[in-house]
C-alpha cells in the first residue's frame, strides 16, 4: 500500500514561511508539513539575522516536525537538517557540498544555504519547524554578501529544478530523521565529519582560538587549543584569519555551554 506524502503548501510571497509553518503547526498540520514560498520579505536567518532573497532564485522551505525525541536530544535534528540538504545538493544540484559547524552549507565560493531550526512551545506535543533557505539561481549577491555567499547558479552554471532539489531534501531529511530515531545520533555524526569543513581547520569560537578537532557524541565540536580540548555547542565558528603560527588569543576557561 502507497505511503500518503505528507502536505506540501505552495506560497508566493510571505514574510517568512517559518512563520507560516507555526502557523500551519498550531492549526494541527502534520508532521512533515512543508511550506515553500517563492519570496520572503522577512526571511529568519540564525541567530537573530534576517535572510534575504530575489524573488525566484532560491528555494526557501520550512518543514514542520513533531519529533518523537525526548527534548535534550531535538537539537540533533540540525544535524538531520544541514545533512539532508547538504546530500539534496549533491544529488538534485550536482555540488559537491561541504558543511560548517553545524550545518551551513558551503559550495566553492561560499555559503550556499543555510539552516535554521526553531521551536516553540506547545500544548502537548512538540512543534519543530526547520528552515532551509538554498541560494539556486543568483548571479550575484549584495556587496555585504559578496565574497561570502554563492549559489548553485554560480558554482555550477545552470540553476536547478527548485522541486528536484525539494524533492531531495525531503526524501533525505525523512531518511535522516528515522535514522537519528532508531540508530541514534551515531550515522548521522559519520556522516557529518565526511562532509566537515570545519573539523581540521584552525576556527575561532567567541574568545576560543584552535582546531577543530571532532565532533563530540552529542554534536558539540571539539576545538584543541593550548589548554586542552574544549566544547563548544552553540554560537559562531569561524574559520581563523591566517596569523603567525602560537598567536593564540588565552582560551575561556572550561567548555562554552550553550544550547545549539
Ligand atoms: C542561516 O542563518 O543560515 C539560516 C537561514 C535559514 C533561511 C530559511 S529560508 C526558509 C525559512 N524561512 C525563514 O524565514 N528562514 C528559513
């Protein structure tokens, strides 16, 4: 017997499809929802930051969830996410994509999308919306983004099929998503340090400086500096401006503990 596919909610502009999809969710739409739109006047990017788009040139999806983990281990689901569309590049785009702590994609020049996971507080069960927003068709980027951001346009010289890359990322998140429920965080940690562009470079974390060295059983990096090794499960990483080799910033004492 065929499998029911769960909605798809086609939209034209919206102000976030993140938005969009709370909505959806507190009206009781089911797991695996997602809500595409074709523009976003106020695109939610992590930590705070807006994601700007051109009409038409990206694909910009948010995809309820009502996950079955408990919730100390939800965060992993940004593993599942930056994954999915990671591999949905890879097969739909033909990239071949590498992943930043925790799950930005990069491609070539740059940035090629990016993730966000959101949850809200709810009655009963749990509402995760992921959000992924794939640069597919620009041909350049605002000065601010310039150097910084790429697209699928850029690094490979044909757009692609916005519904073939969907259609990835959904069949690849649902893939991931069972996985992490049934073999745990295990897989999905494998397959994130094949994709890693992170893990071995000299990375900077607030007031932390060193290399990236792991990613830890529960998704926190493991970043070496002179004083030991730290953890580090939220905020920014970047990669470290080339300097003199020992110019070390003093590491913080103990690990970085946030929430990812
Ligand atoms: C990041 O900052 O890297 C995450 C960006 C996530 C953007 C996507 S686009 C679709 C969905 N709707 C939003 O408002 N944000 C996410």
């Amino acid at each position: 017997m065929a499998v029911a596919s769960p909605p798809l909610v086609r939209l034209g502009t919206v102000d976030s499809t993140q938005a969009r999809a709370f909505a959806l969710a507190a009206g009781g739409a089911l797991d695996g929802t997602a809500v595409v739109a074709d523009h976003q006047t106020a695109g939610r990017g992590r930590r705070g930051r807006r994601w700007e788009d051109v009409p038409g040139a990206s694909l910009l999806v948010s995809i309820i969830l009502r996950p079955r983990l408990p919730a100390t281990r939800r965060p992993l689901l940004t593993y599942a996410a930056g994954l999915a569309t990671a591999e949905a590049l890879g097969e739909a785009a033909g990239l071949v994509p590498r992943l930043k702590w925790p799950n930005d994609v990069l491609a070539g020049r740059g940035k090629v999308a990016g993730v966000l996971l959101e949850s809200r507080p709810a009655e009963g069960e749990a509402v995760v919306v992921v959000g992924v927003g794939i640069n597919l068709a620009q041909r350049s980027f605002p000065p601010e983004l310039a150097g910084r951001a790429t697209s699928v346009a850029l690094e490979t010289g044909t757009a692609p099929d916005r519904d073939a890359v969907l259609a990835a990322l959904l069949r690849r998140l649902a893939a991931w998503r069972e996985r992490l429920d049934a073999e745990g965080f295990g897989p999905l940690r494998e397959r994130w340090l094949a994709l890693a562009d992170t893990v071995g470079r000299e990375v900077v974390a607030g007031s932390l400086r060193g290399t990236a060295v792991d990613l830890d059983a529960d998704g926190a990096l493991l970043v070496r500096t002179g004083s030991g090794l730290h953890r580090v499960v939220a905020g920014e990483v970047e990669p470290a401006a080339a300097g003199p080799a020992g110019a070390l910033t003093p590491p913080d004492p103990g690990s970085i503990l946030h929430q990812i």
